[in-house]
C-alpha cells in the first residue's frame, strides 16, 4: 500500500477539477492548494533521506505499477483540459475566474503533464517517449523532449545550458534566457542529429519540424472549433505550464556550475550539481523529481527508485516555497547565494 502513496500526485489536478465544478473564487483553488496548503504541511513533516536496499531498488525498477501511475495521468490531463475548454466556451466567466482557471489548468500541466512528459521521455520504450511528446503538446514546448534529453543533461552547471540560471541571475531574466536560448538549442540538436543520420530537413525525422506543425495545428483547430476565447486560454496555460516549469529549472540549477579540467573539458556531473529537496509531500508529488541531484547523476533511473546523497547541496525549503522564494529575487539572493559553493560561482 505504501507504493501507492504516488497516488497523491493527483491530489494536483483533482483539485483543478473541484475547481472547475464550484467555479467563482475556488477556480483559484489550485495555485493556492500548491503554494499555500503544501508549504504548511512541508513545514510540518520530517524530510527524508532514507534510501532502500538493492533489493528493494531491483523490485520497484521491476513493478509496473509505478508505471501505470504516471500512465493515468495521461486521460486526467487531457479530460481535465477538455473540460476547460467547454467551460470557457460555454459559460460566461469573469476576467477574474478566467484567469483562476488559466493559473489551475496551467499548473496541473506542469506537474501532470511536463513534469510526468519528463519522466517518460527518459524511457527507452518508443510508446512511452510517444506519450511523453502528446502530454507536452497542450503545454507549447514539445521541443523541451529534445532539448532537456539531448543537450540538458550533457550541459547542466555550465554556463552553455539555457536550463542552468547564472548565479545572482533572477527567477524573471531566466524565464526570457532559458525560454528562448532552449527553443533554439532544441532546433540546434535536431539539425545535428538529421546531419549526423544524414537525413533531409523535411522527412519523417525531423521532430522540430513536426513539433511546429502538429502545435500549430492545435492552436488552429481550437480556434476554429471553439473561437477567439478558447485560443486565448489554449495559448494562457501553455504559457503558465512553461514558465512554472522554467522555475522548477531555476531551483533546481541556480549557480551551481562545473569545473573545467586541465585538457579544458567540464568535470562529468557529479551529486553536487544540481540542488535537492527531501521534503516528503513535494517528493510524492513531484515523482521524485525534487531528488533532482541523483536524476542528473543517473538519468536513467526510474523516479521510484532516486535516492538522496550527502554531497548534494539541499534546498532549506521544499520545491513549492523555494519557486515563492524565487519569485522575490532579493529575498531568493539573501537565502541562496551564500549556500552556492564558492568554487561553483
């Protein structure tokens, strides 16, 4: 029963979907369960770095039960995102209540759709990958597939990672660096792997080109189908669901920075490049995600099975007050820039 316990990352998009049924103020409901109610509790409960056996480790990698809880949420998503366009469509709303709505629906695709997109894009499994791409298509960021699996995790805590923030960088300047240098390093990779694989830019491999395409045509087809208002909130909560996510990358990463060796090449990654978070609920919520030092150590691992290490630097809060934080820089600087290693700036 303790493996189920994953099962509260739903908790997210079910209180979206309470929103949406009681409308009026609880449209805000999601933004305040995520930055309000999760704090209070995270400050309550005992983090945690236990870690399990090996044999425990070999079990969980094996359990397609973790699986199938990041696989539910692919109908909750898109259920959920249907029914916002219905509502919007359908019922009149105040600028007030549309942008509740826009905010909730928003933040659900960031931590159950990008955030789960993530963890299935790092499969080897061609079905998973697939699904890992169509949860990322309402978000407008299909290219992070290529980008965070391609050039990321090669380049995090260097200063050529757009997903790494620059140390004394804020949250606000980061969210227009990364937004647009990934966008082009993403196009960057894509065109080396054609030339590598000598195929031509418009085949059936050129994902970039189909990302465009296939975003493009959603964008159309809501607006087409549903009007002006529905693209509008289409464009809203991809947006929303992009820029939390540039925030989660600004935690995770903000001026932790590898060294160089004698031959001029970066150190590999280590433990100590990227900050972590043990905080109970936010690990259960986030699918490890906050166990982020061991992910870039091992990329590979299935999140069930991320572990905690001493040597990794630890966010003082959990990931829901630490993107609060981030969004006041000066109070994010007074807390953060004396816990960045000096040899990392």
């Amino acid at each position: 029963m303790n493996d189920l316990k994953y099962l509260s990352a739903l908790s997210i998009p079910l209180s979206a979907f309470i929103a949406l049924h009681l409308k009026g103020g609880w449209l805000f409901l999601t933004p305040i369960y995520a930055f309000v109610f999760i704090p209070i509790i995270e400050s309550l409960v005992a983090v945690s770095t236990e870690n399990f056996s090996e044999k425990t480790k070999e079990e969980r990698t094996k359990n397609v039960l973790f699986d199938w809880m990041l696989y539910a949420n692919i109908p909750i998503v898109f259920g959920l995102l249907a029914w916002g366009f219905y509502t919007v469509s359908n019922t009149v709303l105040s600028n007030l209540e549309i942008t509740g709505l826009i905010l909730s629906i928003g933040m659900v695709l960031t931590t159950n759709g990008i955030n789960v997109a993530h963890e299935l894009g790092h499969r080897q499994d061609s079905r998973e990958r697939f699904l890992s791409k169509g949860l990322l298509l309402p978000c407008l960021y299909m290219h992070f597939y290529i980008e965070h699996n391609h050039s990321h995790h090669l380049n995090a805590a260097t200063k050529e990672d757009p997903a790494t923030a620059r140390f004394n960088q804020s949250l606000y300047s980061f969210w227009l660096t990364s937004t647009v240098r990934q966008y082009f390093s993403a196009w960057k990779v894509q065109l080396r792997l054609l030339k590598n694989n000598k195929r031509s830019f418009i085949s059936l491999y050129n994902d970039m080109f189909w990302f465009v395409i296939i975003q493009v045509t959603y964008l159309v087809c809501v607006h087409v189908a549903l009007g002006g208002l529905a693209l509008a909130f289409a464009v809203g909560i991809g947006v929303v669901s992009f820029l939390f996510l540039e925030t989660v990358n600004y935690i995770e990463h903000y001026g932790l920075l590898r060294l160089k060796n004698v031959s001029g090449r970066y150190e590999r990654v280590k433990k100590i490049h990227s900050w972590n978070s043990n905080h109970v609920v936010g690990r259960i919520i986030l699918y490890e995600l906050t166990r982020h030092s061991d992910h870039h150590y091992k990329s590979a691992k299935k999140y069930q099975i991320l572990e905690s290490h001493e040597e990794s630097p630890i966010l003082p809060f959990g990931y829901p007050t630490s993107m609060l934080l981030a969004m006041i820089p000066p109070l994010w600087f007074r807390v953060m820039n004396k816990r960045v290693p000096v040899n990392m700036i």
